[in-house]
C-alpha cells in the first residue's frame, strides 16, 4: 500500500507544481542574495565619455530621466540612449548607472532606486 501511495505522489501533477515552484524560489533567492557576484563581467578597456545627449521635455513631475550609457555587448562598447523613468514614489532617487574601477578593469553598476 505504501508503495501505491509514494508512486501515486511521484506522478502527481500537484506535487511536480509544488516542486518546480520551491525549485524556483530556490534559484530566484540565490541570486537574489548575490547579485554583483552573478553576471558581473570586468572590461579591461575603459568606457569612453558619455554622448551629448539632448534630453527631451519630460512626461510630468513623477518621472525621471535615465541617462544613456556605453553598453559592452559583444566585446565592444555600444551606445545605448537615455530614456524617462517613471518614479515607484515621490520620495524615490535614482542613481544612474555607471561603471566602477576595480583593480583588474571596470564593472557596469546598473541603475536603480534608494
């Protein structure tokens, strides 16, 4: 009879959600938990200075606008342009993104909210 049960769990359409679902929160709270040790890559060759950009009007008072920066993709630097972001609340800072020196090169720090 235990037997029958355990095989009836194992091929249980419920049991493969629950354990895909906690496989999934597994994996999302590790990298959640290290986030500049997970995809950082370090570019030996330094950014080159931003673009001029002209920044347009904005769309209101709750936004923010993002400026554009030398993105490394495919073992060069491509320009990616600016853009307005909307703010999550009045109170919220952006910090742009911007590239950081470390002693072997420099490592894109993303942009986020404090």
């Amino acid at each position: 009879m235990r037997q029958l049960l355990t095989n009836h769990i194992r091929k249980s359409g419920i049991n493969r959600l629950i354990c895909g679902g906690l496989a999934s929160l597994m994996l999302a709270g590790g990298l959640a938990l290290q986030p500049t040790a997970v995809g950082q890559v370090v570019i030996t060759l330094a950014p080159p200075a931003p673009n001029v950009e002209k920044v347009p009007p904005s769309p209101g008072p709750n936004w923010v606008w993002d400026p554009g920066y030398h993105a490394w993709r495919s073992g060069r630097y491509v320009w990616v342009p600016g853009h307005y972001i909307k703010k999550p609340r009045a109170t919220a800072d952006w910090v742009p993104g911007h590239y950081d020196k470390r002693p072997k090169g420099w490592v894109y720090v993303p942009g986020h909210w404090k």
